[in-house]
C-alpha cells in the first residue's frame, strides 16, 4: 500500500509492521518495523541495547559481535557492529561503526545511531564490506495502563556497500526486521 511522501507499506508479519520510503540519503531505502513486545520496555531494552555484555550479542542472529570502539560518556559510545552474511550468502558479512546515542523518559528508552569514521577501528576489508548506517535507531516506549508490554519501533537506514543490486537489499531488510522481532520475542521468553 502506498502512502504519502513515496511510504509504503509491507504486508505484516508475526505482528510486526515494516514501512519503506526512499531515502533522501542515498539510493537504498529507510525501514521503519514496528510491533509489541510482551515485556516491560526496561527489559526489552536490556535485550536490543547494542552492548556487548548485554543479551543482544547472544540472541541477534544477524549479529556476528559488538565492540565498543570508545566510551565517550555513559550516554554516548562508538560501537562497531559485525553482521553475519545473510540472503543465503548473497550479502557478506558488513561491519558498522556507529556513534550510539542513548536517551530516556518516563515515556520511552531509545538508542539512535549514525556511522562515523574512528582511527581505532579502520575497515577490515578480508573479512567485511564497511556499511554505512544513515540516522537510525530503536525505541522501547510505555504502553499506558500495561506495564509488562512494550510496542518496540526499530529504524534501519543503512547503506550496506558493496556491490549489491538495490533489489535484493529491498527484498531482504524487511525480511531480516521481522526475524529481529521474531528472535527477540523467543529470547526473551526464553529467559522467563
């Protein structure tokens, strides 16, 4: 269904809604996933938090390893990102280096993101293709009067480099969104 500014939305799957629009960026697309999560957002945030104590790193299937690059303050880190390939092997594992934001209120918790260059981590290029993250993030709000549940929206704005046909890109991120629901959902019933 298309919508205005060029948006459009995926079918949902497994209670997740994923929108696309064309990014202003570059030639790819900007996703926006949205669901509820039967948790509370303090909890679910522990679990997408790209931190690499945190549960993410075991859970996150598209997630080779976390790294933080540099702590800058409690609220701001550089974190470099390993992906695993995905499409079957169509796209090689990538790597991001991402200034991480966090910010709170009493109304949600949320981290943005955007790729920087940082002298301490140049690109591996035997092992990874360098991708570049536009602003992107993920954001746990409160859901009023239910207080075990979270509705959870992720963005990804990512330029995944290489030389990657625009159309499996578009075919495979919103796929890749909905199994981050999916997975998340398992992981944290699974530590019940």
């Amino acid at each position: 269904m298309v919508g205005g500014s060029g948006r459009f939305t995926i079918r949902p799957k497994k209670d997740v809604t994923v929108f696309s629009r064309t990014s202003p960026e570059f030639s790819g697309h900007l996703y926006k996933a949205e669901g509820f999560v039967e948790a509370r957002p303090e909890r679910v945030y522990d679990f997408v938090n790209p931190n690499p104590d945190g549960p993410r790193a075991k859970w996150d299937k598209a997630v080779k390893s976390l790294e933080i690059v540099q702590h800058i303050d409690k609220m701001v880190k550089v974190v470099r990102t390993c992906t695993h390939s995905a499409a079957m092997g169509l796209i090689s594992p990538r790597d991001f280096i991402d200034l991480c934001i966090t910010d709170s209120t009493e109304d949600y918790l949320s981290t943005v993101a955007q790729s920087i260059e940082h002298t301490d981590s140049p690109a591996d290029q035997t092992k990874y293709v360098r991708g570049t993250n536009y602003p992107c993030g993920i954001t746990c709000f409160k859901v009023k009067d239910e207080p075990n549940r979270t509705r959870l929206v992720t963005f990804c704005h990512a330029d995944l480099g290489g030389m990657l046909p625009q159309q499996l890109v578009k075919s495979a991120l919103p796929g890749s969104m909905v199994d981050f629901f999916i997975n998340l959902r398992q992981a944290l019933e699974d530590e019940k």
